[in-house]
C-alpha cells in the first residue's frame, strides 16, 4: 500500500511539473514573441499581433480533439520529434525578427502547436484527477511554479539568443516528460473520487454557459492585459519584474481558496474577482492611478487563469468528449482577448469615458447572469454529490460493523482478520497478497484452511461467499 501510495504521489507531481513547464513555455514564448515585436511594430502593432497569436493557439486547443485519434504507441514519438523541430524552429525564426511578417508566421506556428499540446496536457489531468478535491490547487501550484520559471528567465537573461535556447530547451524538456509518463496515468486514478452515477442534468447547456462566462470575462481581463502590454511596449513599465511574483502568489491563492467544499465556492470567488476588476477597469478609463490597475491586473489575472483551466478541466469529465473540452477555456480566454484586442484599445484610445464605462457595466451584468446559471446547474451536481457520499459513508459503517460481527461470531484472531481482511479487499493472487502480508505463501494457506474450518467452507471462494450472504440477524 506504501509503495503504491509513492506511486501515485510521484505521478501526480509530474503531472503538476508537466502542466507547470506548459506554463512557463507558453508565458515565457509569447513574452519572447512581443519583445521581438517590439523591434518590428510599435506599441500598439505589438499588442494586436499579440492577439493574432493568441488567437490561433486557440485552433491548435480544439485540434487536438482531432489529433489525438491520430496518437498511438508506435506514432506519439513521431509526433513529439515533428512538435520540437517545430517549436524550436519558430523560437528562433522569432529571435532573428527580420521582420514583421517572419516573427507573426512564426509566432502563429509555434501557437497552434503549444495550444494542442497544451490541450493534451489538460486532458491528462482531467482523466486522472478528475472528480478530485485538490484539481484547483494542482492548477495554481502548477501556474505558480511557470510563472516563477518565467519570472527568473526575464531576470537573469537579458540576451534574445539564450533567451530562445532556454525556451528551447523547457520545451525538449517538457516533451520527455510527457513521453515519460507511464501510460497507465492515462487511466482514472484510483485515489480520485470518482463515481460513473454522478451526472450533469445538462452537460451541453453547462458547457455553453461556462463559455459564454469565459468569454464576457475574458474581455474584462484582456482589456487589462492590453492595457498593462500598451503601457510595456511604450517603455512606461517592465511587466517582467516583481508584478510577475504577484502574479503567481494569486495563482497559489487561487488553488487554495477555490478547493473549499469541493470547489463549491470557485465561482462566487471568480464572481467577486471579477467585479473588483471591473472597478480597476472604470478607475483607468477615469484617468485613476495606472499602478492600482497594475496591481489588480495581476492579483486578479492569477484568479482568472486558474479559474478557466479547473473550471473546464473540471466540466470535461461529464462531457463525450473531454479531450475536446479539457483544454478550452485556455482557448476560449485566448480567441476572445485576440477578437476584442483591437477593439478594447481603440475604446481605451477614445478616451469616451461614458462609452468605456456603460461597455464595462454591461459585460458585468451579462456575467452576472450567467454566473448564476450554471452554479446553479452545478449546485445539482453537489448535491448529488454529498447524497452519493453519505450513502458511501453509512455503507461503509455498515460494512465495518458487519466485519466486526463477522470476526466476533466466529472467533477470528487478530491475524486472522488481518488476513480476512485482505482477502475481502483485493483480487489479487495469493503469492501477491502473502507478500503484502510478510507471510509465506504456506502460512496463507494455512490461515485461509483456519477461516475455512471455522466458517464450515471449502475453499476460498467459498469463504468470500459465506461472508457476503451471512446475516447477524
């Protein structure tokens, strides 16, 4: 038990490692890819470009749906040699910026294809976390830890060439990672909580509201995003420095505070997130302090990314397909903030302090709406959730206290039950159980004869049989 205890602690910190490397090769590339933009464009050429790429790393999340049926033991090393070669290709392309059209091609490459490999990652957490209570700490420790990653990487290297090598060598990394994972990882982990009688009413419904929530907020956050990117590519602030570090302590905040009652309070958090944000918004379309929409861009930015990641990594499991929804809120965050990237800016530019703030007003309201939709919808599920485990807990009392009737009526020893106990709870051979035992295959044996003789059975099967049709009463 120990030893697959280790087991399964050892693959869910890869899984967090894997997931904290995409991070840090998706943050740290489109970082690298405004930089270079910045030698080609001005300010605002950077930030629509930035939302060009973005856009089209949302493709490469819903592609991989489709690439994956295309995935086996014999083709995924092919793929993972054509996904290196392609990212460290454009990586490069990207550092030479020649120019606009050369670092914008590259950069829309190398997007589709973290966004598919982003996409199978998620989808290896939701198959093997799913239903878990910590799903929402796994993501922020693993933003956290990218968002460190990327914070050094600004810091400590202030060469565009290493700069790309050490992108470069994150994202061989991150793939023998990946390869590495024992293909068994991609089965339903034993210590999730998961149960086939839990079902959403609506999963179709829920699905399209949670969009529909991502992308209101998404808008509220890209503004900010644009925003604090205008202000960078400009020269007034270094979003590389310590904002960074805020950043991700509100992405550890996030896990731990959106894992209360099973995730039950994530979205009133996200909710109330959300409206502080707002207000940071109508504070910079006043002319408020830049620095305080600084602050709460980050401090709400880290909230915002965990939340869409858990939320549909969380909704994937009741869907057909969750390698398809998996990885979609990444995706649906990304094509609205490279849709209403242009457009958030041209607002902003107006300087029409009305406008900005009846846009603003509304999309919360709109959110608010639909907030309260799907928690509602969610809410079913809790409670058919906490219905199942009370009826698991009251079986397992009964259970137990049926084992100790059992041990009682028929006199069992305290190694007797020990070895009753095993046998009841695993299917496994007797050489296997013996050896979880410490005994020998022999002393098993012997044992097994003893319950045999005391509970007048034949063999072990038997025995097992006995036990569940035999009634104290």
């Amino acid at each position: 038990m120990a030893e697959k205890m280790k087991k399964k602690n050892f693959t869910n910190l890869i899984i967090i490692v894997i997931l904290a490397l995409f991070n840090f090769v998706f943050l740290g590339t489109e970082y690298l890819f405004d930089n270079m933009m910045m030698y080609v464009s001005d300010a605002k050429g950077v930030v629509i470009s930035q939302g060009y790429v973005l856009g089209v790393s949302a493709i490469g999340f819903c592609l991989f749906g489709l690439v994956k049926k295309m995935i086996n033991s014999r083709t995924k090393f092919i793929w993972a040699l054509i996904f290196i070669a392609g990212e460290i290709a454009g990586v490069f392309v990207m550092e030479q910026h020649n120019s606009y059209g050369s670092v914008l091609i590259a950069g829309c490459i190398v997007f589709v294809m973290l966004g598919c490999a982003g996409s199978a990652v998620c989808y290896m957490i939701a198959i093997r976390l799913q239903y878990n209570g910590h799903l929402a700490k796994v993501v922020g420790v693993s933003y956290a830890i990218g968002l460190l990653l990327q914070f050094g990487n600004n810091n400590l290297i202030n060469n565009d060439l290493i700069e790309a090598i050490v992108i470069s060598a994150f994202i061989l990394i991150w793939v023998i990672l990946i390869l590495g994972v024992n293909e068994n990882t991609l089965e339903v982990s034993e210590d999730s909580d998961n149960d086939e009688r839990i079902k959403m009413k609506n999963p179709m419904v829920a699905a399209i509201t949670l969009i529909v929530i991502v992308a209101l907020m998404s808008c509220i956050f890209a503004t900010l995003d644009n925003v604090v990117t205008l202000f960078h590519s400009a020269g007034g602030v270094d979003i590389g420095q310590l904002p960074r570090m805020i950043l991700a302590l509100s992405g550890l905040l996030a896990g731990a505070v959106f894992d209360i009652k099973s995730r039950r309070c994530m979205y009133i958090i996200m909710y109330c997130v959300t409206l502080l944000s707002t207000i940071c918004v109508l504070i910079i379309i006043t002319g408020g302090a830049f620095i305080i929409g600084l602050i709460v861009f980050y401090l709400s930015a880290g909230f915002f990314a965990v939340f869409f990641t858990t939320a549909f990594i969380e909704l994937s499991v009741y869907m057909n397909r969750p390698e398809f929804w998996a990885g979609l809120g990444r995706a649906v965050n990304n094509i609205c903030a490279a849709i209403i990237g242009a457009i958030s800016l041209s607002l902003f530019e107006s300087g029409n302090v009305i406008l900005n703030s009846i846009v603003a007003l509304i999309l919360f309201v709109l959110i608010s709406i639909f907030m309260f939709l799907y928690y509602t919808q969610l809410e079913n599920v809790h409670s058919v959730k906490v219905k199942l485990q009370q009826e698991d807990e009251k079986n397992h009392i009964d259970q137990k206290e049926k084992f100790t009737k059992f041990s009682e009526r028929f006199a069992l020893t305290p190694r007797e039950k020990e070895v009753f106990e095993m046998l009841l709870t695993s299917d496994e051979n007797v050489q296997d159980i013996a050896g979880k035992l410490f005994i020998s295959r022999a002393a098993l044996y012997r044992h097994i004869s003893n319950l045999n003789e005391k509970t007048k059975t034949k063999s072990r099967v038997g025995l097992l049989q006995f036990y569940y049709e035999w009634n104290d009463k």
